[in-house]
C-alpha cells in the first residue's frame, strides 16, 4: 500500500539504508569501502574553496547509493582570522546542500570540525562512526570534536538507562549490553514486564519514579550497593502531553517538566553530588529536534527538550577538567511503537521531511548512544548530535 501511494504522487521509493548495529569490538576502525573523505581545514579563501568543489564535485559522483561522505574542517569558533572563519564556515554550507542532493540515494553527508593539528588517527571513532552504517540514519549533521587516543572498550562499562522498557530505550539497553556493559533499566513499575523480558546477567531493573527525590536516590543507592559507581548515565526517559498553548491544562504541563526536565536535572546531580559518576565518565541526554525547531501544541515538550541542550552545554563546560562529557542526542522522526500508531498519511508526510525520505529505528538512537558513550569519544563534550534523517525542520 505505501508504494502505491507513494508512486502515486510520484515518490520514488526511500533508499533502504546499510545499518551496522555490532559491537565495536568487531569492526573498530573499519569505514565503509563507499566513502569519499575531504580535508578541507587548508581553506581560507576562494581558492581553497573552489578546490573542495572539485573534490566533491568528482568524488561525490561516484559515491555509490547508501555511500558516505565526510568533511573534515576547522572549528569556526577556534578560528580568530575572519576570512579564514568564513570560508571554514561555507564548508558546512556545502556540506548541508549536498546532504539533501545525496538523501534520495540513502547517502550521508556530515562534517567534523576539528582542531588544525589534529591527525587522523586521533579522529579514528568519528570517523568510522560517520564512515559507516552506524550513522545510516545521521546527515547533514556537524560534530565538534576534539583529538583523542582515548584507549579502551565499553566492557564492563556501568551504565543506566532511564526509560529503559520503551523502544527507544529498549533498543539502547540492547545495544550497550551487547558491547559488554552492564545495564540498568530504571522506569516506572508499570513498566516492569517489559523490562524484566531485558534482564540477564547484565541487565537489572529497578523500578521507580524518578520524579520522587526518594525514587532517585533509591536509584543511586541501588547502583553504589551492586557496582560502586556508574560509568555511563543515559537520561532518555521522557512523555508526552500535547495541546497548543491556550489550551493546555496546567497538570499536563507540570507532568511534562517534571519528567523530562526536572528528573534528568535532579537525577544527574544527584549522581555527581554522590560521587557515583568517576572521571571519564558519560551523560547523554535524550533530546528532540522539537527542541531546536519547536513542534505544534508542544510548548511543554520543547521547552525541556530545548533545555536538556543547554544543560548539556553548560555541565559539559563545568565537567570538561574532570573528562566526563555530556552530550544530547536529538531524534527525529522514529518509528516507535507510539508513532506507529499514527494516521498513515500523517506518518508519510513526516518521513519525506527528511533528506532520506523515511523514518528512522530505535536502533538509531541505539548506536549513537553507544558512540558518545565510547571511550574514544573522549573529544566530544557539550554537542548535540541529531539523528534525524537529515529532517528539514530546524536544518
């Protein structure tokens, strides 16, 4: 039926993408064989510029379908000479364009910004990150990272997965388990057969509302008495309650902050304030695009989704002489379960608003999780990375 319609107002048919959902332990530094890498941070005039048009001019050509394509360039904001900082900023320009000219192919198209005199092999987990079916679902997207030999796996990592029952976060409990963490799917009782088909050896539950200060402390309490610590927290629990503005009731919007904006807040100071969180370690924060480009009878939504940028902005800043990153991932339009639910019609308008022309899976999410909480990701910090598809909205 939808490649009737689809054919019908004359869409081709989405690309289906080359996704890798293994464990870094099998294919570290691997990138795919249909990649097209360009080093562009010698650019500081129209010269340099027009030798990456070039570049990608014939490279980008031959990139077959579901190919990658990956910039390297200077960080603008590290950059003081002002032509220098405008040509540098024109790459994520062409960057941008190219990744919705490439989108019907199922081809990404990203860029790192990076320091000068970073080597390539201190960049060695981005790039096979973006080099690869890992970020099948991530384009058009810029990174800032940092040079990093950081050495090491994800074994034995600690790690807590608030939400963890539902799909996104299901899939996320999935992914880390399967790199050898240790798992702790933290969500509400009701949530517990869900949860409890997860658990095994690595994988625990604890039930709880982490609304309530004593759910959460009870939370860290049960991680410090099992594991000693927590290596990895993955705020993704999250709600939604939607009604335009006027005519929202006000327990609508009070459950929606508390739960995504309070709890995450309370939950991760509360773990830095105990100690729990050693130096190395990971928050990610479960944003949305929502929250950069704002969303129809979701002021409550986006106002925490737009707020958990910032937070990670900020305690990214102030955690930075510690080594503990935080970073948000950005969603865009995934197929849950509770977007399956979703008129069909509604649901097909939303996929072709992306580069890809599709929805994303769980899984996505998945493994950018598993990127940023990777050793090697040590470069990242106060980032937001959007896994949306190359979604139109807030581009």
């Amino acid at each position: 039926m939808k490649e009737k319609l689809l054919s019908a107002f004359g869409f081709p048919p989405p690309a289906i993408l080359n996704r890798v959902n293994a464990p870094y332990t099998e294919t570290m530094g691997l990138r795919d064989d249909n990649m097209l890498l360009v080093d562009a941070r010698h650019v500081k005039d129209e010269e340099g510029l027009k030798a990456v048009y070039g570049q990608l001019k014939d490279g980008a050509t031959s990139v077959r379908p579901t190919g990658k394509v990956v910039l390297i360039a200077l960080d603008p904001k590290a950059v003081t000479e002002v032509r220098t900082k405008s040509f540098q900023r024109a790459i994520e320009g062409v960057m941008r364009s190219l990744a919705k000219e490439l989108g019907g192919k199922g081809s990404t198209v990203n860029l790192l910004r990076v320091p000068g005199d970073a080597a390539l092999e201190q960049l060695a987990l981005p790039l096979h990150f973006f080099g690869s079916g890992r970020s099948a679902f991530i384009t058009g997207q810029a990174l800032t990272v940092g040079p990093t030999l950081a050495a090491g796996d994800l074994k034995d990592k600690v790690c807590v997965v608030t939400g963890g029952a539902g799909g996104i976060g299901s899939a996320t409990v999935k992914r880390l388990e399967a790199e050898g963490c240790k798992v702790i799917i933290a969500d509400m009782p009701q949530m517990a057969e869900k949860a409890k088909a997860l658990e095994s050896a690595n994988v625990k539950f604890f039930a709880g509302d982490l609304t309530k200060e004593q759910d959460a402390d009870a939370l860290l309490a049960f991680i410090k008495e099992i594991y000693g610590r927590l290596d990895v927290l993955v705020n993704n629990a999250g709600i939604t309650r939607d009604k335009t503005l006027k005519n929202m009731p006000e327990h609508f919007w009070d459950q929606v902050i508390a739960i995504n904006l309070t709890a995450v807040m309370q939950l991760t100071e509360k773990a830095l304030v105990k100690g729990l969180l050693p130096d190395r370690g990971r928050i990610i924060n479960t944003s949305s695009i929502s929250g950069i480009a704002g969303n129809f009878g979701q002021t409550n939504y986006t106002a925490t989704k737009a707020a958990l940028i910032a937070f990670g902005e900020g305690l990214g800043a102030d955690l930075k002489e510690r080594g503990i990153t935080v970073n948000a991932i950005a969603p865009g339009f995934i197929a849950t379960d509770m977007v399956k639910t979703m008129p069909f019609m509604t649901r097909l308008f939303a996929e072709r608003l992306t580069s890809l022309a599709q929805a994303g899976k769980p899984t996505d999410i998945a493994e950018a999780v598993a990127f940023l909480a990777h050793p090697a990701a040590q470069g990242i910090t106060g980032q937001v990375l959007r896994v949306c598809g190359g979604s139109f909205l807030g581009a």
